[in-house]
C-alpha cells in the first residue's frame, strides 16, 4: 500500500552546476501545473483513508496522484514548501523522466521578470499562479487528449481519458480496492472500434480517435509523432492538422505541451475573451482564421520565444475553477461561464476546430428537431383519436 511509504523530496540535478536542487511550490505548483487543463491523467486524492495517514503524518496538503508511463506517483508538498513526491516502482529511470517532464532545466525566474517587462499587469497574474510550469508530455497521450478536450471541460475530459486508460491501457498496480493502468499505446488503439469508443461516452470523437491511429500507424506511428520534435512551427502544424479531427487549436495544444513548440498559442474561448477584454479593448467578433492568427501573433510578439508558456498563466487565471483566487479579479474581467450540468464548475472549453464538429452539431440539431416534431404530431393524433 503506497501510503506506507515514506514521503520523499522532489530533487534534480541542476545541468548548470551538476548539483542537486531541491523542488520547492515556488518552482512547481502542483495545482496549478497538474489540473490546470494542459494535462489529465492527474487527479485530487480523494480517499479518506490516505486524506487520514496524511494528516497524521503532518502531510495535510493536497495529495495528487496519477499514472506516468509504468509509475504510480502521488505528489504533496510539505510544511516548509518542498515537493515531495512517492511511486511504484521507484528507481533512477524515474528521476530522469520527472525531470523531463516537469522541463526543470528552464528557469521560470527569470521568464517571468521577461514576460513582466512586456505586460506589467502580468506581475498580479504570476503572483497568485507563481509555480506553474508547462508539461512535456507524451506526444501520442497529448494527442488522444486534446481530441477528446474537443467542445468539452476538464472534468468531463478526465473522465473519458481515464476510462480508456481503464478498459486499454496496462495493468500498473491495486492500491486500496483501486487499480491503476497506463495510458494506452497506439499498439493497443489501434484495435479498437469506433462503436465502442461512442457507447463509452466518446461521441463524435470516437471516429477521430480511430481514424487518427490509423494514420499515425502509416506515417510511422508513435517514432513519427516523436520525430516531429524539433521541426519548424509551420512543418509540425501541417503535419497534425493532415490527421482527421486536428483542427489549428488542437494542433498548437499538441505542439505547445508535448513538441517543444514554446510559443504556439491554442486560441479557445479563454484566450478570445482574454484577447478582447484585456488587450484589444474592443468588440468581439466570430473567430475566422484570420483573427486566430492576429490573436495568436499578437501574444507571440509581445512575449516572444516563450509566449506559449506565458499564455498558459492568462488562461489558468481565466479557468472558472480558479477565478476568485487572490489576485485574479484584478487581472481577468468576468466572462459568460457555461457548464455542461455536471457539476463540474469548470466552462466548457469551447473550439473552432474542424468542419467534422460542425457537421456533427448541425446533425445532433436536426435530430432533435425532427424528434419534437415527430412527438407533436402523435400527440395531435391522439388528441383526434379521442
């Protein structure tokens, strides 16, 4: 049972000084960076009975868990602000994968004094969200992800990627009742039907996620995808948007968080209502791509090489689950929130993807309005039956 085991604190050798650094909330928020909707294979531990051990191990600060490649991790942070972090299995290999993926090599110190000098309002913004750090994930888990975040919300999202995760991925570990899998490789997708995919909550999604592994699998699979690394902004946007249901703020989301694309800017309705309210100062208009691009290049100019990353701190402050928060009222004007009944608090991440979603709304559209029709003219003749 992983809560027997004793709380480490997260550490990485420092390429600069080849020395050993100790990872502090100041350098990673772990709320901020792990649920802020660049990633969702993390979740709150909710369980009363490690909430308990915690709390009597004087580790009563928000726990959270999740599945990274083959390890089971839970990470905290304790009472003197250090990070502290557990896994199965835990070895070497481990350290040099959070090292990766947390991208401590970058100092954000030194960013975020860049990125003020560019906008001065921007110093309330890091002041309540310091901590925050871009993910570099998996490329083929970004993908599958950020198809499934399609005209959705962060907690109806997680909910689809931890149920494929469930049904396709490997078998890590049992703890307290719960088992726990991997996210699926393409190896494993691609088996899958896209019927299964729909009865499983996915929607019209489920035809681009089958379809999507059947092109990744031609161009090379998960080594192509891997390959695009380090390509030009415009190459590895051409590639993504070619596969079905990858629309221009999808692809810079996948190029953003798992490519090393640091000043792609994935405009969604957060983004928009920041552009127009905060900058622009003027009336909103419907989202062309020609405003995608003046929205996009304009964050890009004014913060530069690593405008993706800076973007990511206007839209944490505008995601409804972290509105109110110290500070935020000042930087980001309230904006229409919607939901999806689910309870979830967070607005929907809107897109403005693909000719497909359209498609697929303009049928949901007909269906319903043909059905209404359909119920009031039995109604009627039943009335005249009578």
């Amino acid at each position: 049972m992983i809560s027997k085991l004793p709380w480490k604190i997260l550490e990485y050798t420092s390429k600069a000084t080849n020395e050993k650094v100790k990872v502090t909330s100041r350098m990673l928020s772990l709320r901020y960076t792990l649920v802020n909707g660049q990633a969702f294979i993390w979740h709150p531990l909710v369980n009363e009975e490690e909430k308990l051990n915690d709390i009597m191990s004087q580790k009563p600060n928000e726990i959270y868990h999740g599945i990274l490649k083959k390890y089971y991790l839970q990470f905290t942070t304790d009472d003197n602000g250090y990070v502290n972090y557990r896994a199965i299995p835990d070895d070497e290999n481990l350290n040099t994968l959070l090292h990766d993926y947390f991208q401590f090599d970058y100092d954000y110190e030194e960013l975020i004094k860049e990125w003020v000098k560019c906008d001065k309002q921007f110093q309330e913004v890091v002041q309540t969200f310091r901590g925050l750090r871009i993910l570099r994930q998996d490329p083929f888990e970004c993908l599958i992800q950020f198809i499934c975040s399609q005209n959705n919300n962060i907690a109806r999202i997680t909910k689809l990627i931890t149920a494929i995760c469930e049904k396709y991925g490997e078998f890590i570990l049992e703890d307290n009742g719960k088992k726990y899998y991997s996210f699926p490789s393409l190896a494993h997708l691609k088996k899958v039907n896209e019927k299964t995919l729909r009865d499983m909550g996915f929607g019209y999604r489920a035809k681009y996620i089958t379809e999507c592994v059947k092109m990744i699998e031609e161009k090379g699979g998960e080594e192509w995808l891997q390959s695009l690394r380090g390509k030009e902004y415009k190459v590895i946007m051409k590639e993504l948007t070619s596969l079905m249901g990858i629309g221009k703020k999808v692809a810079d989301c996948i190029a953003l968080f798992s490519l090393d694309c640091k000043n792609a800017i994935p405009v969604d309705t957060h983004v928009y209502q920041i552009y127009f309210k905060k900058y622009k100062k003027g009336e909103s208009k419907a989202l062309t791509d020609k405003l995608y691009y003046e929205i996009s290049g304009f964050f890009q100019d004014k913060f530069g090489e690593y405008a993706g990353w800076a973007h990511s701190y206007l839209f944490t402050a505008d995601l409804a689950k972290f509105k109110g928060e110290k500070g935020t009222e000042k930087v980001i004007e309230k904006v229409l929130e919607e939901s999806d009944g689910e309870g979830s608090g967070n607005r929907k991440r809107k897109t403005y993807d693909s000719k497909e979603d359209k498609i697929e709304k303009d049928k949901k559209v007909k269906k319903t309005t043909e059905k209404k029709a359909s119920d009031k003219k039995k109604n009627v003749e039943k009335k005249n039956k009578k």
